[in-house]
C-alpha cells in the first residue's frame, strides 16, 4: 500500500483496459475495411492478425505498416512499464532485511518473469520473424507458446 494506492490501481487498470479496447478496435475496423477473395478460412485455431489478412485481395502494406507502428509504440509502452515495476519491485525486495523474506519473495515474483519472459519472447518471434522461416505447424506452435502456455 506504499508503493500503490487504489487511486494509481484503478489508473493503471483503466489505461490497460482503453489501449486494449483501442488496439483491439483497430485491428477490427481495419480488418472489416478490406475486400476478402479467398475465402473466409483462417488456418489457425483463434483469429490471429497474420493469419487473418492472409485472405485478403488488396495489397494491405500500408494497413500493415500502420497496425505495425501502433502495435510497437503499444508495446514498448508496456514493456517499459514492465521493467520500472520489476525494478521498483527488485528494489523493495531487496531491502527486506531476513534472507528468508527475500526468498519468499523472489519465489512469488520469478514464476510471474517467466512467464512475462515467455510471452515476449514468443510473442516477438511470432510477428518478427522472416517469411522465410513461417510455415503453418510453426506458426500454431508459437502461437500456443504465447497464447496458451502461460
């Protein structure tokens, strides 16, 4: 309660809440926007932004670029939040004076980094990695990784 009041809880919660609700909006509107020519099946198995604008007709390149742009302003903005917590939460950790309250606690954060870890590090690979290594089986692997592992 030092370190956050519910004041900064229900701030942090509304802006996670509204970027979601915009990214997601976005994505909508611009997949809604385009011209289908191959059909409706998405080979994937939940609704995946690359997997979705694979049907479409009309060259999509600045849509990408535009969803692109926003997905990775989106993202450095969380991660950066991200690491200022954990370094906050470091910071406290360390500060406990009992190694056993040290341990207690780094045994409740370092599942939680993993985890994070886990996401990004997947996440990344699945939307940066060249064409040349996609593949559809790939594609569903990482996209497990990220969605359904954590």
């Amino acid at each position: 309660s030092t370190l956050m009041d519910s004041r900064a809880c229900v701030k942090m919660a509304a802006a996670a809440w509204t970027s979601g609700f915009l990214y997601a909006l976005q994505h909508t509107a611009n997949t809604f926007s385009i011209p289908l020519c191959q059909g409706n099946t998405v080979d994937q198995f939940f609704c995946e932004i690359p997997q979705i604008l694979k049907p479409f007709c009309s060259d999509s390149y600045l849509r990408e670029v535009g969803v692109t742009v926003v997905s990775a302003c989106l993202f450095f903005g969380c991660f950066v939040c991200i690491v200022l917590s954990y370094v906050q939460i470091f910071t406290a950790v360390l500060r406990i004076p009992s190694e056993q309250g040290q341990h207690k606690a780094f045994s409740v954060c370092l599942p939680h980094l993993a985890v994070v870890s886990l996401i990004i590090s997947t996440g990344l690979f699945a939307y940066l990695k060249p064409p040349a290594l996609s593949s559809p089986a790939l594609d569903v692997v990482v996209a497990v990784l990220y969605s359904v592992m954590p």
